[in-house]
C-alpha cells in the first residue's frame, strides 16, 4: 500500500501542472488525476491517514466535483476522524 501510495503521489504532482496542454491532452490529464487522487485517498484510507486521505478527496473533488467517489471517500475520512 505504501509503495502503490508513493506512485499516485508522483503521478498527482507531476499531473499539476497540465495548463499548457492541449484540450484532449488536458481532458485525459485531468481524468489521469482524479483517478490518482481517488487511488491515493483509497490507500490513505486503508493506512488510517484520515486527514490526508479527505484532502486527496478535496483535490479530486475539484477536478470534478459530482464524483461520487470522491465523495463517499470524504465521508468515510471524516468518520474515520471523529
């Protein structure tokens, strides 16, 4: 989980800085980093990083803000936190 943790974080930083791509390259980018975000809140879960799992849930959520995903993640950090 660490290692697979470690990957998205990459990708996620990497995927940041897509303003200059072209529109079907910036579509794919963006779904290539809310996908990673997910994967990475998934994982923070799993490690009980309740905090940094709901702002991976944050970050996806402003990539596309009607994911259900993301959503349903966010709720279970902050339950995870009380």
């Amino acid at each position: 989980v660490h290692l697979a943790l470690l990957r998205y974080k990459k990708v996620a930083d990497v995927l940041s800085y897509i303003d200059d791509f072209d529109g079907v390259s910036k579509a794919q980018a963006r779904d290539l980093k809310l996908a990673c975000e997910l994967n990475k809140a998934a994982c923070l879960l799993k490690l009980g990083e309740f905090a940094e799992a709901r702002g991976a849930c944050e970050a996806a959520l402003k990539e596309d803000g009607r994911s259900v995903k993301a959503l349903y993640r966010r709720a279970q950090a902050a339950f995870g936190l009380r």
